[in-house]
C-alpha cells in the first residue's frame, strides 16, 4: 500500500514516467488490467510491421486512433484508424471499447501527443493502450498503406 500512495504522489506531481497501479477496485472488470505488470514503462509500444501484421491479419482485437487534427487526418491516416485529435483534457465518457488494443499515432518527432493521450486514456480505466512507436512519419517512411477519408467513404 505504501508503494501505491508513493506512486500515486509521484504521478500527481509528474515526477514519474513508471505506470502507476490503480488502487484495489478501480480496475475490476477492466479486461487486460495486470496488477503484477506495473513495473513496465508506460505507455507500451508497438512497432509499424507488427500493427501492419495485425491489420493485415484483419484483427478485431485493436482499435487504432490517430491523434492528429480531423483536417490533417482527414488527408490521410492508415486504413481504419479513428480520428481522435490530441487535446489538453479527455471529456468523459469515452466509449471506446476496453476489450479492444488501442493503438495511437500522431505526426510528432517522438510520438509526445500519443504518450499523452495513452495516459489521460489510462487515467479513465483504458488498460490496453500502445503507441506506434515512431507514429506517423515511421509508417509512411516504410511505405505502408494509407488512405483519405473520402477514399475510404467510397469503399464502404
């Protein structure tokens, strides 16, 4: 418990960037929580070939989210991915499913706006959140599939 109240002192202060354990009864019933895994760095991250692997492996177990303005998203994204632009505060409720992977992206040098919006996520109980390590400009410099939205409005 001590280590807990530590942790949570440290993060309310922004002295940390370990995980921090939810107290005794906030995660019940949150798929994918595991207490004994707080000592990882968080928020995890995925690489670009794996993400394309699930996508291609058409995995209903990932909802991925581009965390850039509509407009810019609305250019291009990658296949499927929500439009879900960074800002300051998430307003509450978020109905995104907590079974799901959530994977975020963003245009930035060091994927700073996905970080941020994986731990304001995680502070309203979203477990099961990755960034795509090197977000944005990583899946277009491998030469991945993107799409506009309107490209994506005409094969529905």
């Amino acid at each position: 418990m001590r280590r807990l109240i530590e942790r949570l002192f440290l993060f309310a202060f922004g002295l940390s960037a370990m995980s921090i354990c939810a107290p005794p009864g906030l995660a019940q019933g949150f798929e994918g929580f595991e207490p004994e895994a707080d000592e990882e760095l968080f928020p995890a991250f995925i690489q670009a070939d794996e993400l394309r692997r699930l996508m291609q492996q058409d995995s209903q177990d990932i909802l991925i989210l581009d965390n850039a303005p509509t407009a810019v998203w609305e250019e291009a994204h990658i296949p499927g991915a929500v439009s879900f632009p960074w800002v300051h505060q998430i307003k509450d409720p978020v109905t995104f499913p907590r079974t799901k992977t959530i994977v975020l992206y963003c245009p930035c040098t060091h994927d700073e706006d996905s970080i941020d919006m994986a731990k304001k996520l995680r502070e309203l109980g979203y477990f099961k959140v990755k960034v795509l390590e090197g977000g944005w400009f990583k899946w277009e410099e491998l030469g991945y599939e993107t799409v506009s939205a309107a490209e994506e409005r005409r094969n529905e």
